[in-house]
C-alpha cells in the first residue's frame, strides 16, 4: 500500500500546493452565484416546491463545483503527466492499473470535497438549514466525485492540447449542469422540451444531491442513484481499461 498512499498523496499535494486556482476560484464564485441570483432572482421566484429559491439553489451549486472540481483535478494531473512524460515512470512502478487509476481518483475526490465544503461554508452566511439526509448527500459527493474524475482521466488521455479539456468543460460539461436544473425546477421547462432534460445525466445528480439536503427532487431518489452508479462503472471500466492497453501513455 506505500506505493498506492504515495500516489494518493501526491495527487492531494498537487491542488492543494496551488489552492489560489483549484480552491478559492470557486467559494468566490459561489458566493457570487449566490449572492446574485438567491437575491435577485429570488425576489421574484419567491418559492420552488414550497422551498425558498435560495434554499433551493444551493444544493445545485454544490453540485456544479463537485463536478468541475473532479474533472478539472484529474484531467489536468494525467494530462501534465503526459505532457511531462513522467506518467511512464509510474506505469514502471509496482502498481496494478487498479490502484493507479484509483489514486488519482481520490485525489479529484478530495479535492471535490474540500471545494464543496468551502461553498457550503459560503451558503451558511446567506441561509442556514440541516441536511434532510446526510448518508445520501455524501453517497452523491463520493460517486458523483469519482464518475467525474474518470471522465477526467478519459479526457486527458484522448486530448492533444490543453485546451481541449477545457473545450468539453466549456461546450459540454458547463451546458449539462445548468441544463440540468442547478437553477430551476423541470417544472419550470416548457412541456416540450422535459424529455429532453430527462436524457441529461446531471439532471438526476443535481436531483440527488436536492434530495438529500432539501429532501425534495422532480425524480424518484432510486433512479438517481441508479443512473449515478452506472455510468460510474462504465467510466471506470473504461479508464482502466485505457491504462491496460497503455492508451497514449507509451512512446
């Protein structure tokens, strides 16, 4: 386990060395989402499923920077380590691709982790109220967390440049999440275009994560943690499969 720790803790020191640009971006722009939008819109939208709309919103938030946390974490850690071409060090390490893969899946989980909670710290100056379900908001932060890191980790493998990570942040990962009802009700969306919404797979992440601090979602919480946990695996499995062919990790 010493190589796996070591591995662990170098992709946890690694965000954290430069917590100015993994960390405090975000609580700044969450307090500025919540600043915004809880106040002004929420003097028109006075309530959302009989919740207050700046109660409401924060559930989404969090989730909106649990999922850019992860992916940004893992994506830009393998694809410097590509980049660098020490990632080949590691593949010559005692390590299965298991555990490598893992360990930097931890890294994007803390790093989502520690980030959620300075947003949730942000949210308690403006609004203050229990989770409804605690074992569920952290089921959704654990595997929304790692389904985003292996997303991540996909990512990095298949781009050529960095700029095409932020590309999929920027053109696909962005569009989802407030597609998927960071700010609004599926209530709220035009009869037609619900179906729509309901192929999108932040849609039941942001519904979870509602659920277990509100205790509310336009979703039963079974389907949300089913959709959730499935596409975990299958990125996962994809992810380990990429590093046991040694996808673009050899020269």
């Amino acid at each position: 386990m010493i190589g796996f720790q070591a591995l662990v803790h170098r992709e946890i020191f690694r965000f954290i060395s430069v917590f100015r640009q993994t960390i405090f971006p975000p609580v700044v722009s969450s307090f500025l989402y919540i600043f915004i939008f809880g106040f002004s819109l929420g003097r028109h939208i006075k309530t959302v499923e009989g919740v207050p709309y700046l109660t409401y919103l924060i559930p989404g938030l969090l989730m909106m920077y649990i999922i850019e946390g992860a992916y940004a974490n893992t994506s830009s850690s393998l694809f410097i380590s590509r980049w660098a071409n020490n990632i080949e060090e590691l593949l010559v390490t005692p390590l299965s691709y298991v555990e490598m893969v893992m360990a930097m899946l931890i890294g994007g989980l803390v790093r989502s982790s520690v980030t959620a909670t300075g947003v949730y710290c942000v949210s308690l100056m403006f609004v203050r109220f229990p989770p409804a379900h605690p074992e569920v908001m952290v089921f959704f932060l654990i595997f929304v967390s790692l389904t985003f890191s292996s997303a991540g980790m996909i990512m990095a493998l298949f781009a050529e440049e960095f700029e095409h990570l932020t590309v999929v942040t920027t053109f696909v990962i962005t569009p989802l999440i407030f597609f998927g009802g960071v700010f609004h009700s599926i209530t709220m969306v035009p009869e037609a275009l619900r179906w729509v919404t309901q192929f999108n797979p932040m849609f039941y992440m942001v519904n979870g994560m509602r659920y277990a601090m509100l205790g509310i979602s336009d979703v039963p919480l079974g389907q949300c943690m089913t959709v959730v946990v499935c596409i975990f695996f299958v990125l996962f499995s994809v992810t380990v499969y990429l590093f046991r062919i040694g996808f673009k990790l050899r020269k």
